[in-house]
C-alpha cells in the first residue's frame, strides 16, 4: 500500500521555487538548458551581424552628438565591444549573458556619467539587453523570465538615477514597458514551442501504437491461415497413418507401433493447434467458415476491382502449377491489399496484375497508374505495406514497394518455390 506523503507547506514550495529559480539564475548552471537553432552555434553568424552593427550604431551616434574629444574613438570603440559582448554570449548561454549585460551597463553608466554621454549610449544598451531578455524567456522557465526582468528594473532604477539629466519616473517606463513585452512574447513563444512538441509527441506515439497494433492483427491472421494449412496436412498425416496398417497384409508390429506412434503424434499436434488458434482468436468475433483465398480467386478478385472503377486486368503465367497452401494464400492477400491501396489512393486508375509461377518461385507484381480522379484516402500510414512484408518474410522471399516515374505505385514480390513441393495440375500431390 502506497503512503501518502503530507502535502508541502506553501511557504515552504514558495522556498523551493526560488531556490530553483537562483539556480536557474546561475550564470553557470550545471546543466545546460534549451539550445537555440538546434545548436551552441546555430545563431553566432547572426548574433556576430547584431553586435556588429550595434558597435557601429553606438560608435555614430557618440561621433555625431559630441566631439571626438570628448571620448576618444579608442574608448568608444572599448565600450561599444563592452556593450556588444553579452549578444554572443547570449547565443550559448542566455542567462550568463544577462548578468553580463547588466554588470556592463553599470560600467558604462559609471564612464560615462561625468562625461555626459550617458543618453546617447542609452538607445544601444536597452535594444542589446532587449534581445537578451527575449532570449532568456524563450530559454527559461516562467518564474526564470520574471526574475530577470524584475532584475532589469532593478537595475534601470538605479542607473538612471545617476545619470545627470535622466528621471526615474519620465524616462524609464517606455523602457520597463519594452522590456515586459519582449518577455511575455518569449514566454509566450516557449509555451507554443512546448505545446507543439508535446502534440508531436502523442502523435508519435498513437501512430506508434496503431502500427504496432496493425503488425499484430496480421500476424494472427496469418497465423489462423497457417493453423488452416498445416492443420489439413495433420490430418491427412494421421488418416494416412491409421489406415496404412490394413493396406498391408500381416503387418509387422513394428511398424503398426510405429504408424500408431505417428498418428498419435499428429493428433496431438492437430490438439495444440486448435489451442494457439483459441487464443489468437477474439471470442466475440465470428469464426471465418469462407473458402480459403487462394491464386484461383485472384479473377474474382479483379473483377470486383473493376465495379468500384479501377481498369483492373490479371495475367497468370503458369496457372497449371498447384502452389503450396501458405504461398497460395500469401500471393491472394498481396494482391488483395495492392488493389486496396490503388483504391483508396489512385481512384479510376489502370491496375495491371501479373503472377509468373515457375517450379522454384513465384513472381508477383501489381502497378497501378496515376489517379483519374481525387483519391478518397487520406495519406496511409503503410500498415498494408507492413502486412506484404510480413508474410513476403515468412515465405522467404523478397518485396518492394515504391513509386514510379509515371506518377503511379508499383509493388513486387519474389517467392522462393520448392520444386518438390510443386507439381502441376492433375498429377497430384
């Protein structure tokens, strides 16, 4: 019996929220977090062009609204490098590059405040700490993304407050503002990013599931036929060993034991047949009392591809040729699903149907044309192709499935024959 653990006081789950947020907030975390672009380095080409041209924007407008005298052009291209750097960083590590971005706006805003610049750098290091900021709530966990931009309030505050001809109050709510957009739209982003993954994810799954459970209802259809095959050889094993003792006169009792040991043999085998095939078999469905398919049902088969509106023509080459049961069965159900698919997927379509039998194997194709007409299916999911594959594998033999230049679909199966087991019509078996 499980034991419920008491439920965690909410001071306490307030405490271990900030602890995960601080440590989110490490500009080192010991994991690493979401990679953008698929990468460390899927955004530095970018990130290289945005520092680039914030260094140079940053560098015009000092050279524009002061002299150069007043700041060098060395010590304003050392504080548009400063300005700039966190933007790379940003790239590979989103929250160290925040804390980077802060500490070099406090720095700057220290240089320059007894020079007078301090408004004109203003424009660069919000737009820089801007795109920082988007990129750690894209990146973070919501309480992360707040966090950060509580701290570029903070932050803000205290450096305009410092800086002469600058109010806290006029002149740092468009910023603050800015900055709660940028993060609620990377929040925001994150959330839709992790929905889709997740939808992604269930559909992965169910179409994983579906096509697992289509694999297994084929196999236990072939495996029902194969019960039927095998199970009509038993018995014909067993009559044969119960009535040879009485074709012979004086039969030797070594050999009536022995065609007695066989016959008990097979009835057993015929017993733990029918078990396997109770269990394989669902008990609410109704017990399949139809001919067995076969090669001779294939014009059937065919002509009733023609009423639904498929040009549908059959070829047999070697028609005289008595199959083994599981190969009989196995060529009636890979035209059947061929046909099917040329239904649903190339409506009023030529199907062309060739089967080549020789004594050591059997050659199958099915090449359907282009659709005439809209295909009333939906892209397939290839459960069919699965269930060729499976029974084209049982047999030993080699399939393939593939579209053709003409805009058509074109499946091929190759069966290895044994010549002892096939002999033609009226020669018995």
């Amino acid at each position: 019996m499980a034991v419920r653990r008491p439920a965690m006081p909410r001071w306490r789950r307030a405490v271990s929220e900030l602890a995960m947020v601080a440590a989110d907030l490490s500009p080192l975390p010991a994991a690493a977090g979401p990679r953008l672009g698929g990468g460390r380095l899927g955004w530095v080409p970018a990130g290289a062009v945005a520092a680039l041209a914030l260094g140079a924007g940053a560098l015009a407008a000092v050279a524009a609204v002061r002299p150069p005298a007043a700041l060098s052009p060395a010590a304003a291209l050392l504080l548009a490098a400063l300005l700039a750097a966190p933007l790379g960083l940003a790239l590979i590590r989103p929250v160290a590059a925040l804390w980077a971005s802060l500490i070099a706006a406090a720095l700057i805003s220290e240089v320059l405040r007894a020079g007078g610049d301090g408004p004109v750098w203003a424009a660069p290091a919000l737009l820089a700490h801007l795109f920082i900021l988007g990129l750690v709530a894209l990146t973070s966990r919501p309480p992360v993304a707040v966090v950060a931009w509580g701290l570029t309030a903070i932050t803000g505050a205290a450096l305009v407050q410092r800086m002469p001809g600058m109010n806290a109050a006029a002149d740092l709510g468009a910023p603050l503002l800015a900055a709660a957009v940028v993060t609620l739209a990377g929040m925001t982003l994150r959330g839709w990013q992790a929905d889709r993954r997740r939808l992604a994810e269930a559909a992965s799954t169910a179409h994983d599931e579906r096509t697992r459970r289509r694999v297994l209802e084929e196999r236990t259809r072939i495996a029902r036929e194969l019960h039927d095959v095998v199970a009509h050889h038993m018995s014909v094993v067993a009559i044969q060993a119960e009535a040879a003792p009485y074709r012979v006169p004086e039969p030797p009792r070594e050999l009536e034991g022995s065609l007695r040991l066989i016959r008990t043999h097979a009835v057993e085998a015929l017993t733990e047949l029918r078990r396997v095939l109770g269990v394989l078999r669902d008990g609410a469905s109704p017990v399949d009392t139809t001919p067995r398919p076969g090669l001779g049902r294939l014009p059937e088969l065919v002509a009733t591809a023609g009423q639904v509106g498929l040009d549908a023509r059959l070829t047999v080459n070697g028609s005289d040729w008595l199959l083994p049961a599981g190969v009989d069965v196995s060529v009636y159900r890979i035209v059947q699903e061929a046909v099917s698919n040329a239904m649903r997927h190339a409506p009023g379509a030529t199907v062309e149907v060739a089967v080549d039998i020789r004594p050591d194997r059997l050659e199958l194709q099915v090449a359907n044309g282009p659709a005439r007409q809209p295909p009333t299916g939906g892209p397939g999911a290839g459960h069919g192709l699965l269930g060729m594959r499976e029974r084209v594998g049982m047999l030993g033999g080699t399939l393939t499935a593939a579209p053709d230049y003409g805009g058509g679909f074109t499946v091929r199966a190759r069966l290895p024959l044994d010549p002892a087991s096939v002999v033609q019509a009226g020669q018995g078996r």
